[in-house]
C-alpha cells in the first residue's frame, strides 16, 4: 500500500512535470524506525519505477523535509514517520515542490486515484537514486540561536528520535543540559515526569508540535506560548506583523494580539490551508487547533516545526534568570 501510494505521487509529479524535465525528483526520509524502513524501502523503489529520481535523506525530524525541498530544487517530498505516536504504525506526509504539505481529500485524490488504478509505467529507464545530509541544512537554520545561552536544564520527551538526535548536536558546544526521553508514544496533554529542572517539553507528531511544562511541572496554555512567541519574534511593537490562526481558536487568543497592532487573519483547519494562508499574507506566525505553530521563513518558507518552538523559548529564558512560569506572565502582560 505504501508503495503504491508512493507510486501515484511519482506519477502526478509525472503528469505536471515540464516538458523538458524528463524525471522529476522527490525528497524522501523518515523517522528511522524499523517499522518505516521495509515500506520507505519500497517506496523509494516505487517512485524510481514511476519515472522519478529519489533524493534519500536518511532519518530527519519531518519539518527538514520541506526545509531542504528547495534547497536541494526538488519537484516533491515524501516523508514517512510516525504522526499517530503508535510504536506499531507508519504515516506518509506527501509535500509539493516549495514545501506545502498536501492534505485534505481535494489534494488527496488525484494521488489515491493513481494508486488505486492501474499503475502504468511512463518510462523504460527507472530514476536514480542518491543521498543527501539534510540534517545539516536543517541544523544551520538554528545554528546561529545556540549561542550565549545560560545553564539551563530541562527534560525532553519525544516520539520523533531525529529531533533528538538533531538537538544534542546543537546543544553540545553550550551550557545547556538536556534530559532526553525517548519513545514511539506520545504522553498525555497534562503529564510529564518532573523534571527537576528549568522546564519540560515534548516534540511529537514527527517533529512538528511542542508542548511545555514550566518549571512547577505545570503545562503551558497553547493561547499563552503563542502569545510569548509573538512577543518575541514581533517585539513591543508587532503593529503590521501578520499572524494566522485556525477558524475555532478561543477569542481571547484573537483579540488580545488585535489590541496590540498585530494583523490576524483566520484560516481553514487543513495544514495546507494554514500554509495559503501564511504565503498569501506573509504572516511571521501561524497556528492551528492541533497545536502546531507555524514560522514564516526568510524565501517564502512556511513550516510547522517543534524545534523552531524551543529554540526560540531557550534563547527568552537566556535574557535572564527568571523563571519560566514568570516570563510567560510578563512577557505576555501587555497583550
């Protein structure tokens, strides 16, 4: 079935390739379980007989996918992972050519129609298949917020072992002291183990969502992080920044950022309507009911990202020695 569906995506990317591109390229990694590698292993090979070239990049949170799309120029990207934090299953995440993720049936069905039908081979000659580090792409988007940060430290639980992996390598040259938890299970909304520490977060959902406990173990509000991250991305002064938000988050998440000079606009459920959405207004920040929050790029990049989140949150808790529980309430005051 997964090869299959990779196949149908080989064969749109096919059917809407330029003339003069004879076979177009898909990015495609994974979380690096064994229970993804028979079906990435059967995808990569579904795709080269769809007529397209494979760029594997090995095992990478999912937010470095549509990172490196258009920094490898590449016409798609497959990600395989575990979105239902279920040590027994796979997910696949299809993304298009400038990152956008596809979802939703409208986007859906062109793929699942190919792959249900019957699978015509467009070539003779099957695409090639190579590598590419795309863990270091995505490490140098952060690279530059991993300095002069104090000595925090703070327990990690994630589903997603290449966030992991990714934020030891960032942390190791810095004072920061990371407890890490490894698991295919994700933990519920309101418990973390203490963690006898600065503070504690989760990165679930293949890399794409964080959530936080402070300092007492208490879970942080979704309204209050994306205000503090407003707050620091925007400044005191956010009047003419753009921020979108899903169509059913609470109002005083909308009205308080209004009252600041933010422009908020709503957008659909889909994470392929928060992206239009994010692109079309040029919006800094994005967030949806699932409690992904979105970052608008330097290029046009728009991506969900869990680290993105904790990078930003380490590099507030370096301005000073505050506690957690008390930034948040008064970075988040004046709003």
């Amino acid at each position: 079935m997964a090869g299959r569906f990779a196949a149908g995506f080989g064969l749109l990317l096919r059917d809407g390739a330029e003339m003069a591109k004879q076979y177009p390229s898909v990015a495609v990694a994974s979380d690096g379980r064994p229970v993804v590698q028979r079906h990435l292993a059967e995808c990569v090979e579904q795709l080269r007989w769809a007529g397209c070239h494979v760029i594997e990049l090995g095992s990478v949170p999912c937010p470095a996918l549509p990172w490196s799309i258009e920094e490898l120029e590449v016409d798609g990207g497959l990600y395989l992972g575990n979105p239902a934090e279920n040590a027994h299953t796979a997910g696949v995440r299809f993304f298009g050519g400038k990152g956008e993720p596809i979802t939703g049936l409208t986007s859906l069905r062109p793929i699942c129609a190919r792959a249900e039908g019957t699978l015509n081979r467009p070539v003779r000659v099957s695409g090639e298949a190579t590598r590419a580090d795309a863990m270091s792409l995505y490490e140098s988007r952060f690279a530059d917020s991993f300095h002069g940060l104090r000595p925090l430290r703070f327990l990690l639980h994630t589903t997603c072992r290449p966030a992991g992996v990714c934020l030891k390598r960032l942390l190791a040259e810095t004072a920061c002291r990371m407890t890490l938890q490894e698991s295919d299970r994700g933990i519920p909304g309101k418990s973390l183990p203490e963690s006898g520490g600065h503070f504690a977060a989760a990165i679930d959902d293949d890399g794409r969502r964080c959530r936080l406990w402070d300092e007492r173990g208490i879970p942080v509000p979704f309204e209050k992080l994306l205000l503090l991250l407003v707050r620091i991305i925007c400044g005191d002064e956010p009047s003419g920044r753009g921020v979108v938000v899903e169509d059913g988050l609470s109002q005083t998440l909308l009205s308080a950022p209004k009252q600041s000079g933010l422009i908020v606009r709503d957008c659909g459920s889909l994470p392929s309507d928060v992206y239009t959405a994010m692109v079309g207004s040029g919006a800094v920040l994005g967030a949806d009911s699932t409690g992904h929050i979105w970052y608008g790029e330097p290029g046009g990049r728009v991506i969900a990202d869990a680290l993105g989140t904790l990078t930003l949150v380490l590099g507030k808790l370096s301005d000073g020695d505050r506690p957690f529980s008390e930034v948040l309430d008064e970075e988040t005051a004046g709003f």
